[in-house]
C-alpha cells in the first residue's frame, strides 16, 4: 500500500472520528495480512463502549470506503487501546478449544452470532488444522459458525 494511500486513510478516520464528536489520532501501520489502523486518545473509551460497537462501525466504514483501493486480500483493521488485537486473540483462542472439542467428541460446536471480521478469524484459525472444518449459517450480518471434525 502507498504511503499516500496510508495518510488518506488516516486523514479520512480523524475526519470520521471528529464528525462523531471523539478526538482521536490515527495512525496506519501494514502487516502480511491486514492493515491496522491505530487510534490513540483520550476519547478512545467512547468507540469501545457497548461491546465496541462503533469500532465495529468505523471499521465497516474504512473498508466500505477503501476496499478497492487494496491489494490481495488485505482487509483494514481498526483498533482503539489493543481491544482488536486483544479480541482477535480470544477468538482464535475459543476457535482452537471449539477444534479439540469437535475433534475429540465427534460433535461440531457453534460460536456465534459472530460478524464478517470476527468469523474471518474463526475460519482462519480452523483452517491451520487438517482434520476440521468450518462454515457459516444464517442469513443475516450477524452469523453463526460451525465447527466440525471432517469426515475419514
């Protein structure tokens, strides 16, 4: 991603957060499979009240806005105080005690209602082991997923 690129999505978050009413700084950093957007300030707590629902909103925002304009797979990511980095590590954390349970009980459990972002990597973290699968059901934002022990 350009570095023109990195401050326009940065001048476009400040621009989003300060039309909110909640002072923030932004800055863009890349990694191999995301591009995480930091917010850093004292209003901060503001995105993260109610389950971090307008961190989700601004995050859907900045992909709605920006998608087009990134490379690969690449996805932005924005994270207020660690809470993303912080909640991405507890999914995978539950994806991987859901993959034993299927796996050794022959039972495939649910994890959800779950967003894009968070079934993203429900399913990334599954598919690191072979002898499971994952899919999603409903037909809503919010869905549910399924992991399962594959068939011999």
């Amino acid at each position: 991603m350009s570095g023109t690129l990195n401050e326009r999505v940065a001048a476009f978050v400040r621009d989003v957060c300060a039309a909110m009413g909640v002072s923030l700084d932004a800055t863009v950093e890349e990694t191999a499979d995301n591009v995480w957007i930091q917010l850093a300030g004292d209003d901060g707590d503001l995105l993260l009240e109610h389950k971090a629902e307008a961190l989700d909103a601004l995050q859907h925002v900045v992909n709605a806005a920006f998608r087009r304009e990134l490379q690969g797979s690449h996805h932005f990511v924005v994270d207020c105080r660690g809470y993303r980095k912080n909640r991405d590590a507890e999914l995978r954390q539950m994806a991987e005690f859901l993959v034993g349970k299927a796996k050794s009980s022959g039972i495939p459990q649910e994890l959800g209602p779950l967003n894009p972002y968070a079934r993203r990597i429900v399913h990334l973290a599954v598919s690191a082991d072979p002898d499971v699968a994952s899919e999603s059901i409903g037909d809503a934002f919010l869905k549910t997923v399924i992991i399962s022990k594959r068939q011999s």
